[in-house]
C-alpha cells in the first residue's frame, strides 16, 4: 500500500535534557561530592520561555527527579520549559538543605537563563507533597536571602508564582514528638524540642504581601497531610491581600491520578499563563 497524507496540527517537538548538573554537595560522611542535577523538557522554537522548576515528594526521605516529568511535557507543548529539580533527602542532610538546593537550582539557572533559552523574569515554582512543602517555602521567602548560600548569589531565587500540590506549610500543626516522624527527621529534631526549627521550616511563618501568587491544590480526604493545612495557608495568603487559589479535589487522597486529569492540567495551565504570559 502508498499514499499520501497532508500533515496537520503540527506542533513544535517536545525535548528532553537529562541529569544537568547544577551544584556538587557533600557525601559519603563529607569525605567526598555528589552532583545534584535536574531534567530540562522544552519544545523547540525561538525566543526564551518562561520556566516551571519542579519538585517531586516523597517524604523528604525519597528524591527522583525523573518520575513525574512524562506528566509534565503537557506544560512544554504549551510553551513552558519545564526543570524538574533534584534536591537532597533529609537521610543525606538536614534542613534547611533541601530549600537551599531548591534555591542554587532557580539561581543556576537564571545564570544560565540564554543557554536554557528561559526568560529569567518568568519562573514558577511547583511541587506535590514534600516537593509542594518547598515549592511553597520558596515562594514565600523570595525577598529572604538566609536561604541563598552557594553558588550564583548574584541571581535572585524568587520566582513569579507558585502551584503547591497538598504540600505541610504549618509544621507545629503536626505536634509531633516521634523522632521518626518524617517532619523529625527532615528538622533533625521533634517539633516539640525545637520550635525555632518549626518556625523555619514552616511557609506560613513568612507569608507577606510581597508574596506571589499561590494556587493550591489538596485533596479533601488527604490522611497523610490533612487538608486543613492548605486552607490554613489559604486563609493567611487571603489576610495578606496575596492572589491565592484554593481547589479541593473532592473524595480524594494523598497525591494519586486524580491530580493529573485533563481539568487539573487546564486549571494550572490558566493560572500560569496568568502569571506567565
């Protein structure tokens, strides 16, 4: 059999960059390195882009950068270059390690925003469960520099506007005193031992009007990180005059295909494009 057909709806390609290292940290007992990188998934065309750096969860316990990144490629066929970021567990090290590697990684790459084809003024900043924790916590402390160590200090780690998945924002809300506790083990402490370290690692403790845009998304029948902690954030982003978007998914739990529906992919495309176009 031959034919011909006439090509239509024809979009950019969507590409995909591996393991871009962009900071080296301690390891093996600080004896040695180990890099910490990121994936890069972009369509191909001409101008800079606005940027989404995402942050997988797992408990601050379990980090893989590559896992989520067939979900995102919707965004880079939508014009978005998309960064899903490694950062270090709290096994390797404890916070606030995991936001300052968040923070080298936005820095990295503004540095490296012509190379990336990104448009350092456009950045935004998502994450689910652990990853939702400090997405959260880097958009809050935008105009914070305690977080900043390392490389590229002369590049800002704020960004635009944030897309929090069911990620802990008030960490004395879980009152824990297990010191195996995920929380425990992230502090390197129980909450109830070191409430400085609560207020630190907690977003809800640097919310301001300075802070950008939110959009929220939790499960209303979460029983890992209840959803009473987004509205907690929620209420207090309100209070602040800060744009905020709350969207409860109904019947659902923790994380799951529920928040990868083609209605929840539109719902964070608008609210990028809101900020980002």
């Amino acid at each position: 059999m031959k034919y011909t057909i006439a090509p239509k709806d024809i979009h950019p390609l969507t590409t995909m960059a591996v393991d871009i290292v962009y900071k080296q940290v301690p390891d093996w007992y600080g004896h040695g390195n180990r890099t910490l990188c990121f994936d890069l998934v972009r369509s191909l065309g001409d101008g800079p882009k606005p940027l989404v750096i995402w942050l997988g969860g797992g408990a601050w316990q379990e980090m893989n950068q590559h896992v989520y990144v067939p979900e995102l490629t919707y965004l880079a066929e939508n014009g978005y270059t998309v960064a899903s970021v490694e950062y270090r567990t709290s096994e390797k090290a404890k916070f606030p390690a995991q936001i300052e590697d968040v923070k080298a990684a936005i820095r990295y790459i503004r540095a490296h925003a012509k190379e990336f084809c990104v448009d350092p003024d456009k950045i935004a900043i998502m994450g689910e469960s652990a990853g939702g924790h400090l997405a959260s916590l880097a958009g809050v402390t935008g105009e914070e520099r305690q977080f900043d160590v390392g490389e590229n200090l002369g590049e800002s780690s704020a960004v635009s506007c944030v897309v929090d998945w069911y990620g802990p924002v008030d960490f004395a809300q879980f009152g824990s005193g297990n010191p195996i506790s995920p929380e425990s083990l992230l502090m390197g402490d129980t909450a109830e031992n070191a409430p400085e370290k609560v207020r630190a690692v907690s977003p809800v403790s640097y919310v301001s009007s300075k802070t950008p845009p939110f959009l929220i998304l939790h499960g209303d029948s979460d029983r890992l990180v209840p959803v009473e902690q987004s509205r907690e954030l929620y209420a207090l982003l309100e209070e602040n005059g800060v744009e905020a978007t709350l969207v409860e998914l109904a019947g659902t739990d923790h994380g799951g295909p529920a928040f990868t529906t083609p209605e929840v992919k539109q719902i964070i495309l608008e609210f990028l494009n809101s900020h980002l176009k």
